[in-house]
C-alpha cells in the first residue's frame, strides 16, 4: 500500500474468516493469511441464510493508527517515478519540515508543501522540486479489505492526494488506484494498471464514468 499527503489517517486491513459448521474458525486465520487464501466450507442452514442477507463476513486482521502509525510505513524518498515535479522526502527530513507528524490527539498526518516557491524554469526543467512525502506499508498483502479512513484530503492546484496497491514490478504486478486526485479535480479517480492485453468489462459492477477502458500501464 502507498498514500500521499493525506491527514488524520488510519489504516484497517480486514480479511475474510474461515468458516466451519455455522462457526467462525478462528485458528485458522492466520493460516489462511499465509497460505494467501481463506476458502468457505459448507455451513448449515442458518449461516447461509444469514449470509444471504450480509453477503460476506470480514474480520480485523491490522491497524495503522495513532502515535506509532509510522513505525509500519517507510518512505519513499527515490527519484519519482512519475516524472512529476516533486521531491519524495526521507522519514526525518519530512518530520523536520513538519510536513508528517502525529498530533498531540495522536492521529497521523502528512502534509502539502505549502512553502516552497519555484519559478516557472525551475518547474519546466525540474532543476527544484517542490517537497512531498509518499509512504509505503512494510507488510506486503495479496488479499483483504482495505479501510482508510481520512480527516482530510488536500484539493487544489499542484496537490495529488493518492492511495494505492502496487506491486514490486510496474507495471508487470499490477496498479490499483484506490483514490487520486490532481489538481482542482472534483471527483475521484479510480484507476488500474497493467501489463498490454488487460481491459475493462463495461458496464460492470461499479459506478462513475468510464474514462478508459485500456489498462495497458
């Protein structure tokens, strides 16, 4: 998981529980985790009839909140990927600047460099690069129901608040853009990327408008 610049945030990956006889086997969740699936075995009458009506059970399985919500992320500080015109800054750097930080509430917070001024060949050469700070889990995940929950989003010219799931290799692994948007957009942006040869069904099972049905990345 990556997010950038975004405030007040918590992290909650729940996944689905294994069930045996109308029961929750609690035992083998962890199990499951491991192994990167959790499949359903048959229940009785009753648990089926629930789960008609709930359609699937999730469980809690982590949370990234309060005064140690860092600890578990690194950040990104490399040459950005995106070419776009913004420096990725190291842990220490981004506290120093103040532009990530907990609250004394203890909520996590990263924040839009609001300071830095850049003229306009600075910004068509990129010779300085507007300050940013982009995080990623240390745990990896290949499954789960993943729950941000945000104070606060920045919007307006120059910002790109963005929550995402990649892969190691991109665009080979895989890209979905859980929430991005640049600039003074008005709605989010929901994206994925791939290898050549993916494309999206339509229509399907989501709404908003389908801007590109082509996932090539």
């Amino acid at each position: 998981m990556t997010g950038e610049v975004l405030s007040a945030l918590i992290v909650t990956l729940c996944v689905l529980p294994h069930l045996a006889y109308g029961a929750i086997d609690w035992k083998n969740i962890g199990r499951s985790l491991l192994r990167g699936s959790s499949p359903i075995v048959k229940t009785d009458s009753r648990l089926s009839e629930k789960r008609a009506v709930n359609k699937t059970v999730w469980i809690s399985a982590h949370s990234y909140e309060g005064e140690h919500f860092f600890d578990e992320w690194t950040f990104f500080n490399e040459k950005d990927p995106t070419k776009q015109v913004n420096g990725n800054l190291h842990r220490d750097t981004a506290f120093r600047e103040g532009l990530a930080y907990i609250t004394p509430e203890g909520r996590a917070n990263m924040h839009v460099d609001s300071k830095t001024v850049l003229t306009l060949p600075e910004v068509m050469f990129r010779t300085k690069l507007r300050k940013s700070v982009r995080i990623h889990s240390k745990t990896l995940y290949n499954q789960g129901l993943f729950i941000l929950d945000v104070a606060q989003a920045p919007w307006g010219c120059a910002t790109w608040p963005a929550y995402w799931l990649a892969g190691f290799t991109w665009p080979d692994d895989g890209e979905i853009d859980i929430i991005e948007n640049v600039h003074s957009n008005l709605s989010n942006q929901v994206a994925w990327h791939t290898d050549p040869g993916c494309w999206l069904t339509t229509p399907g099972n989501f709404t908003g408008i389908v801007g590109s049905t082509n996932c090539d990345g």
